[in-house]
C-alpha cells in the first residue's frame, strides 16, 4: 500500500474501514498503523467531511410538490366506444384470417386426394418381375437346354 493509495481510499470512501474495498481494508489498515502520523491527519479530515455530510438531511417533499407532480403525471385515456369497436374488428380480421388459412388447407387436401385417385389405377406389374434369382426363373428352360447329354436331348 503507497501513500497516495491510502490517500485515495480515504478520500473516496471515507474514515470508516467498513467502507473501503475489502479486498484493499487490511493493507490499508496495516499502512495507517505503520504510518500512524499520517494516517491520523487523513482519517481526521476525512472523519470531518463524513460527520458534515451525515448532518446533510434532505426534508421531505411537502403535501403541494407532491399534489403538483401527481397533477402533471400523464394519464391513461379512458377506453371510447370506438376504440373497443376498433378491438372487435382486429380481433374478426383474425379470426377470417385463421378461417382463410383452414379453408386453404382442406382445399389443397382435396385437391391432392382428387389428383391421386383420380387417374387411371395403375397396373399391376406383370408377374415375371415379381421372382428373384433365388425363386428360380419363371422362363421355360428344359433340362436338356441345360444339359445336353442329358436324357431327352436334342442334339
């Protein structure tokens, strides 16, 4: 802790310590018990200024100030018919606007069922394309096509 610390401390917070940083009270409080001299004129004048601004007491406001703000204070204007027509209408157009939104949407469903059931149905697929390699092939393949020196050959 410098001189010029305490001298801060003590001018901006004060003589009492509870006000000072905390982080900051012990080195300070060490400083002024080693430099007891000048700790003392710091704390005095500081002690002076502290008591003078105690003293200072800001008296309340008397009945007229306070009647005067009251009096100038904005007020909330009171609801007219035609703002609450104008509330009943906003809250129409909202309800139009959800009904044309729930309007479209069915009308787009039943377009889309109407495009997809509409049309011809499709055919079914011929039945060569249903077997797999492990079913066999649905072709007419003699044994003796595939073994030639099979019984009932041809060749």
């Amino acid at each position: 802790m410098t001189p010029e610390r305490f001298h801060t401390l003590v001018a901006a917070y004060g003589a009492d310590p509870q006000r000072w940083p905390q982080h900051e009270r012990d080195d300070a409080l060490e400083w002024a018990r080693a430099h007891r001299a000048q700790a003392d004129a710091l704390l005095d004048e500081a002690m002076e200024l502290d008591s003078w601004l105690a003293r200072d007491m800001v008296a309340p406001p008397s009945r007229a100030c306070f009647e005067q703000i009251v009096a100038g204070a904005p007020v909330k204007p009171a609801l007219t018919p035609v703002s609450a027509a104008k509330r009943r209408s906003f809250w129409w157009s909202g309800a139009a606007f959800a009904g044309v939104g729930l309007a479209g949407a069915l009308a787009g469903a039943l377009t889309i069922s109407l495009v997809v059931l509409g049309g011809p149905t499709p055919a079914a697929p011929h039945e060569t394309y249903l077997s797999t390699s492990f079913g066999g092939t649905s072709s007419d393949w003699s044994e003796s096509t595939l073994n030639p020196g099979a019984e009932g050959s041809d060749e």
